[in-house]
C-alpha cells in the first residue's frame, strides 16, 4: 500500500472506531478486583518495557509452563480437549506436552503483546513476513469487502497491524471483563490501525464496513451459546460456531480469506492469508450457512493439526451441545 493509501486507511479507521475509542478514553474499575487486576497488568508492562523483547518472551513462556502446572482447572480444560481431537490417535504424554507448549505458546503472545503496547506500527511489521498478500489483494479488488477469518492460534493480536496494510481493518472483538486492561488493549489496536467492531449489535456496523469496501475479521473457534450457533463438525465432534461470518457472506458476496500467525526463529512472525474461499451458493439459506461454516472450521482444524501447540486448547470449545444430545 502506498503512503497516501494508507494514510486514508488509518483516517478510515480512526473516523470508523470513533464510539469505541471513546469508550477508550476513561472508563472507572467497576470493584477492588479491577482495580488490582489493572495494578498488576500495569507493575507487569513496566517490567517489560524495561526489559529486552527476547528476556520478556522468555519470561511470558516460563509463566505460561507455570500455569499449567499449578492451574488445575485450566489444565484440565485443554487435556479434555485434546483428548477429543487427538486421544485416538497420540498417548497421553504427547497431549500433556502439546498443552505445556500451548500454555507456553500463549504466555510467550500475552507477553508479546505487553511488549508491543509500546512499539509503533511500523516496528511491529518489521518483525512480520507477511504471505499470500496477493490472496487479500484479488478479494479486495472484487469491490464488496472482505470477510477475513481466523482462530485464537499463534499471535492473533498481529492481524490489527498487518490486516490494516490491506485496507481499513474492523475486527470483531469481545470487550474485557476488566475495563482497565481493555482501555489500554483498544487504545494498542487503534494504533495498530484497527477499527474495533463490539460482537454485540456488530450486524449494522458489518454490513456499512462491507459496503464500503473494507475488511471484517471475525475468530471463529470459540464457542457460543445454543441460540446463537450452528454445529459442525470439529476433530470429529459437533461444535456450537457462530454462523455470522456465513450470513455477512451470504447477505453480501464479500470473499471470505482465512488467515493465521506462526512463530518464526528470532523472534519473528510470519502471516499468512490463504486464498479466498470458493463457495458456491446453492439457494437454501439455512444448508449454505451451514455448508459454509463447516468448510471455514475444517480449514481452522487443518491448521491446528499442524501444529497443535499454537492453538489455545484452554477454552471450552465443545461445552455447548446440540438439543438432541441433552435431551436424550
């Protein structure tokens, strides 16, 4: 993108998140444990932005392996999990080591992210090798926005700098339990270039970003309550998805691009936008999206699979069941 492109992009987007940064600008602790949660993250950030980016890497990677050893239940969520998608398949103590590297993986991201909080733009993207731009590039040229996708896997924080060298940038995100940590995070993604959509009441702000030709990027991976979900099948078992990324797609024609983050030596990252998907509609709304989120979480699955220690194994992905198994 050129310099005047993507200064427009960042007036887009600032124009774009203006209510959130608002949002941004102040909002109290809500108890004690804000307050000290905030007090905390904060003596935490200080530390690492005194500290060299490689000892804070070590230190987030050390403090995740710490976790998993005395966060009984947490271990326990990602040993059941990985018992589902890989139990048939690989002994116990190959699955206790993928959720030892998966805990890492995610403290070495969480203390990332503390690090970056401090770092320009440019200096992030100086540390990321981005692939198959041309992949975001056709879906873009196609004039009716993007639908980007993607799962709590490898530094997923990335996309808010490396999407926005694409275009205008407006992921869908879940707002902080704490209001604190979620000021400072919002304040991080603004300046990284994003324009942060709310899940909640996101239809109308999708579908005006979509109109103007810009990218929506929504994590599909988690679970979400019955009424809200579709089941499709993942590592072999029903799990409740959110349909929305079909519905904008549906609604809109928007090309839906999958894309995902990996650790590279040195302390690097390479990005990855894979092609855009080919989907053919075939006139029932209720089977297409369906259809659709299925083939995006086969593509989530895939990735996991190779290389399972980069997906967060930690949340309960299949806690919500389908009514047929609750009722019988």
């Amino acid at each position: 993108m050129s310099k005047e492109g993507g200064a427009r992009s960042a007036r887009r987007a600032k124009r774009g998140g203006d209510k959130l940064k608002r949002a941004a600008g102040g909002p109290g602790p809500r108890g004690p444990g804000d307050a000290f949660g905030y007090g905390a993250y904060k003596a935490v950030s200080l530390a690492f932005a005194l500290l060299p980016r490689r000892i804070c890497l070590a230190v987030g990677a050390g403090l995740g392996r710490l976790v998993y050893r005395l966060d009984r239940r947490h271990r326990e969520i990602a040993l059941g999990n990985l018992a589902v998608a890989f139990g048939k398949e690989r002994p116990p103590e190959e699955l206790e080591a993928i959720a030892r590297r998966s805990l890492a993986g995610f403290g070495r991201a969480l203390a990332d992210v503390l690090k970056m909080m401090r770092y320009s733009r440019s200096r992030v993207l100086s540390l990321v090798t981005i692939e198959g731009a041309e992949n975001m590039a056709a879906a873009r040229a196609k004039g009716r926005g993007v639908l980007a996708f993607s799962a709590h896997f490898g530094h997923w924080e990335l996309a808010s700098a490396v999407v926005s060298e694409a275009g205008t940038f407006r992921p869908l995100v879940r707002v902080l339990d704490n209001p604190l940590i979620e000021r400072d995070l919002l304040r991080f993604r603004i300046r990284m270039g994003a324009a942060v959509i709310d899940k909640l009441g996101a239809s109308r702000p999708v579908l005006k970003a979509l109109r103007r030709n810009e990218i929506v990027t929504i994590l599909i991976d988690q679970n979400v309550l019955r009424s809200q979900a579709v089941f499709v099948d993942f590592f072999g078992k029903a799990a409740a998805t959110t349909p929305g990324l079909a519905f904008f797609h549906l609604m809109t024609g928007a090309p839906i691009v999958p894309f995902f983050s990996y650790p590279a030596p040195g302390g690097r990252y390479v990005f990855r936008y894979l092609p855009p998907l080919e989907v053919a509609p075939g006139g029932d709304r209720e089977a297409d999206v369906l259809k659709i989120t299925g083939i995006c979480t086969k593509i989530i699955e895939h990735e996991i699979r190779g290389h399972p220690e980069l997906w967060l194994w930690i949340h309960k992905r299949w806690n919500t069941r389908p009514t047929e198994e609750v009722s019988s």
